[in-house]
C-alpha cells in the first residue's frame, strides 16, 4: 500500500480506543464540543460543553509491535472557561468550547487557542520532568531552615521528578465580539489569528490583548435588513493573507488583506447556481454552510451543508469542483428534521492528510468518508457494540426503498440524537478521531 | 377535440407526479405548511436568524421582580409555563424561572 495517508480504497479501519464513560445518561456539560489533533499528530483536544479541555498524547511506538500505532493517553486536563453572566445585556455566556486551535510548535511548550462564545484563551501546555533540590535556606518540603543549623554551604542541583505537564492561561483575548464566536483560525504567519462570530471578523495579534482589527463586517444599518449571518471562517494555508468565510446563505467569500483594511468587499465569492424551480421553504435554511476547510496544499477548500460536501477549487467560483451527499435519503425527512430542530444541526468536515479523501459526521453514529481518487465512499459506526480492541468496522447501509436488506438499516430507524458532528483526521497517518455525543473514538487504519 | 382534453390531463397529471417525484423537498414543504399554516415565507430571513443572534438572552428584571411581589402581596405571583423557550412578556420572571447556572465544576468523564 502506499505511504500513509493514501487512498482509501483498501483502507480498513478498525477500532482502536474509546474515551468517556458508558453512561446512557449524558450530563450536559460532558457534551463534547471540539475536536482537533495538533500539526504533528501527537496531541489531541477536546473540548466539552462544561469548558473543559482534555489532552491525549500518543504513545511512542512500541519496539515489541511495531505495527502498533501508539496509544492515545491523557496528557493534561483543564477547566478553559467558566459559565459567565453579562449583567449589562442580559446575556447568559456559555462556557462551551467552541474551537480549539493549536498553534505550530516553536519550542519544548505545546500552545492552543480555545474559545468560547465571547473569549478566546491562548494555552501554554509545558512539561516539568525536573525539579530543583539542595537549597540552603529551605527544606525540601518548602519550610523555612532555623539558621543556625546551617552549617555547610551546597549548590542546589536538578533531580528528575515525575513528568507534571502543567497548562496555564497565557492570554485572554476579550471583548471584541458583540455575537457569538464560530471560528478562530490561525495564520500560517504564527503570530496573527482570527476570530469570526455571526456579523464581524477579527483579526489579532497573538501578543497583543487589548486591541484587535475589524476586518469583515456584515451588519447591516438596519437590523430587521439582516439576510445572512458568518457561519464559518479560516485563514489560508501557506498564504498569509487569504481567508474565507462562509455565509448561512451558501457562499463562500474569499478575502485579500492586503486590498484594505475592511475586507468587505470580497476578493472572489463561490456560490453554486441554484435552480428556481427546485427552490422550496427548506433551500435556504440547507445550503447554510455549516464548516468550511481548506485542503492541506491550499489548492482546494471543503464546504458541508446540512446534506452535502462540496469541495471547491480555488480558481473557480461557478461551482464546486465535487459534491458528495452525506445523506441525500434525508431530503424526504425536513418537515420533521425543521419540526425537532436538527435541520440546523452544524456538521464539521475534515480532510486527511494528502487531501486524497474528507470525512464528515452524519446521525445515528454513522460518519461518511469519500475518496476524491477512487470516487468510493464508505459510511462506518462509532458505537460501542463495534469496540473490541482492533475490530474491524463493517460498512453500514441506509435502506431508502421499500425493500430493506438484511444488514441495512431502514430511514425512519435512524437515532436523530446520535449525531457526529466533530471529527478530525491525523494530519500525517491514517488516525481518525471521532466524537459522539459524549464519547470519544479513535480508529485506525488495520496493518498488517 | 375531447382527445385533446384527455392528453393535456394527463400531462398535468404526470407533471404533479413528477414534482413529487422529483422534489421530495416541495412535498416535505407541502406537509410543514399544512401544520403550521401561519409560517412565514421567508425561512432564513431576518425572524430566524435574530432568534439565532439572540441565543443566551434572559430576561430578569430585579426592579420588575419586586414591584410585582409587591402588588400582589397575598397572591401567587404568575409563573412561567412549563415549556419556557424565551421569559419575557406576560409574565414576571422569578429567579426559580431562570436555570441554575452549574456550580463547581468536575474532570472531564473523557479524561477518567
């Protein structure tokens, strides 16, 4: 087979780990919100609704099985925000991690932006494997020594400790957003980012707190004139002064910083030519974008609507290049998915790593992954009933006719409240992590 | 003549078959207008997207809150309806209206 990350046509996965508890019973703040591996594929991020970020970091490959893919283990786990209330509006500020963002790494510290609805926290995640032992003046439990025992003079020496990987705040970026945060993204410059809520786009600086740009702003003068809202937004990745953002009105809008200061007016805008006739109550509402990605070489980007994934070449705005539906069978089902609201559900994408295929989250646990080459897309499970410890996953089948087959699982069956929304692909191996609700699972590709 | 009546029948016949047929999505729309014959025509419009924009709103006047208790010293004071979607309007908010918010929180069950 060839080099990792290859085409999926012979790709196996099977399962590898599952993280969180086997409770039915799901309280609200262990929902998990976000999910994202780090440039190299060692560390993974959650986020939950509670606020809390928690850290895997895979094991080295072992010697005795070297077809072995590391483990994922828990690194760090902290509380990143707290549920505020502001007093002045009347507004109750989640705590939920919207988007967790690492940045690349320069030194022995790892780094991430997380976010909220309002704020946006920049993490230092270190490692301390050595402590300082031998002072003169101090016991080693901290206490201060009587001095008059004091009788020889030493040089405090590092002695190694056990690893304490510690995460502390090291900023807070608040205050500049009226609505709610979607987006952060940062620049491939290392030193600036992005911020998008529903009307504006922020542009900071990584160590600068107390000022940021407005560079996209689509409120109108009048609010009752309001048509669309930002619903996603990511710098480019090697240009620096790219970015798109998305609208809940299907288009994309591309951005050149260096044009002006606002970016209002767009550099190039990508919509899909829609047919009048096909139009109905439900057109809008599916064609709001719900995540927007661009491919590793910066050539394409990945768009998800509520049902499709259309991938886009930059060169050209007419239309999408491909378009993979998710769940066309859903199409016959909007009445009810607008009556219990999941029509709104917001579905992430993601590429893997030679953007050979993309992968996106569907209902019942069922996630999809299509392969661009190979034209084949396969729809797989995350449950525990497929978790014995390198089992491997058997494709699933929608039955949309009348005539269900054996294995196949009929339309109306579908658990509406098994929805995977987050998922994110190891940037250089055939790693996949996968969220449900309240679960975590990490599937690998099967060597042999 | 009454054979071309019966041919241009058919043909909207089948072409209401076909809207069917071809667009799930326009009968999905036929059976949510049925239900909810005041709905609107403009689905992502302006209505829906402020709803959007208000997410996380609580209405809860202190001053409003008192005053009420005030007036209606010996009666019940008028509570919010079990569905409570947005508080505001015809009833006062109490502070048991409002969901608590969490009080110290606990480790992440993924980090277990």
């Amino acid at each position: 087979m060839a080099g990792a990350g290859g085409g999926n046509c012979d790709v196996q996965w099977c399962f590898s780990q599952v993280k969180g508890s086997i409770d039915d019973d799901v309280a609200e703040a262990d929902i998990i919100s976000t999910v994202e591996f780090n440039h190299s594929g060692e560390l993974l991020a959650t986020g939950d609704k509670g606020g809390r970020v928690v850290i895997f970091q895979q094991e080295p490959e072992s010697k005795n099985q070297p077809q072995c893919r590391g483990e994922y283990n828990v690194y760090s786990t902290f509380q990143s925000h707290e549920p505020e209330f502001d007093y002045l509006k009347s507004l109750e500020i989640e705590e939920k991690i919207n988007k967790i963002r690492w940045l690349p790494q320069k030194n022995a510290a790892q780094f991430l932006l997380s976010t909220n609805d309002k704020t946006i926290k920049l993490w230092k995640i270190s490692e301390r494997d050595k402590r300082p032992e031998g002072y003169n003046l101090k016991e080693e439990d901290g206490r201060y020594r009587d001095l008059n025992t004091v009788t020889t003079l030493r040089v405090p020496v590092f002695r190694p400790m056990d690893l304490m990987v510690e995460a502390s705040p090291r900023r807070v970026f608040a205050n500049a957003h009226t609505y709610h945060i979607n987006s952060t993204s940062v620049n491939s410059d290392c030193e600036t980012y992005l911020s998008a809520d529903d009307l504006r786009i922020n542009l900071w600086h990584l160590e600068i707190t107390d000022r940021s740009f407005n560079i996209v702003d689509i409120k109108p003068a009048n609010m009752e004139e309001l048509t669309e809202v930002i619903t996603a937004a990511e710098f480019h990745p090697n240009q620096c002064n790219t970015f798109v953002y998305s609208s809940s009105k299907g288009t994309i809008r591309m951005c050149d910083m260096r044009a002006s200061a606002l970016c209002d007016k767009h550099a190039k805008m990508f919509e899909e030519p829609e047919d009048p006739n096909n139009r109905s109550f439900f057109s809008e509402i599916i064609s709001s974008i719900s995540d927007v990605k661009f491919s590793h070489s910066g050539r394409y980007m990945m768009t998800r609507d509520y049902l499709s994934v259309k991938i886009w070449d930059l060169n050209m705005e007419t239309r999408p290049v491909e378009t993979y539906q998710v769940h066309e069978y859903l199409r016959s089902k909007l009445c009810s998915l607008y009556e219990n609201d999941c029509i709104f559900d917001k579905f992430e994408c993601c590429w893997n790593g030679n953007d050979s295929v993309v992968m996106t989250g569907s209902y019942n646990n069922f996630f999809r992954m299509f392969d661009r080459g190979y034209r084949q897309d396969v729809t797989l499970e995350a449950s525990r009933e497929n978790s014995k410890p390198r089992s491997v996953l058997k494709p699933r089948k929608v039955s949309t006719g009348g005539k269900r087959k054996k294995d196949e699982i009929s339309v109306d069956s579908l658990d509406f409240n098994k929805k995977i929304l987050h998922t994110a692909w190891h940037p250089l191996d055939n790693i996949i992590a996968v969220a449900t609700t309240n679960n975590l699972y990490i599937f690998e590709e099967k060597l042999n | 003549m009454s054979g071309d009546n019966e041919d241009t029948q058919t043909a909207d016949d089948s072409q209401e078959v076909q809207d069917k047929v071809i667009s799930p999505e326009k009968a999905e729309e036929a059976k949510l207008k049925a239900r909810y014959p005041n709905l609107g025509n403009k689905p992502g419009g302006s209505d829906l997207l402020r709803k959007r924009l208000q997410k996380g709103q609580k209405y809860f006047d202190s001053g409003d809150y008192n005053m009420a208790k005030a007036k209606i010293k010996n009666k019940q004071l008028p509570t919010a309806a079990p569905e409570k979607t947005e508080i505001t309007g015809d009833h006062i908010p109490t502070p048991q209206d409002l969901p608590q918010r969490k009080p110290s929180l606990v480790a992440s069950k993924l980090a277990g």
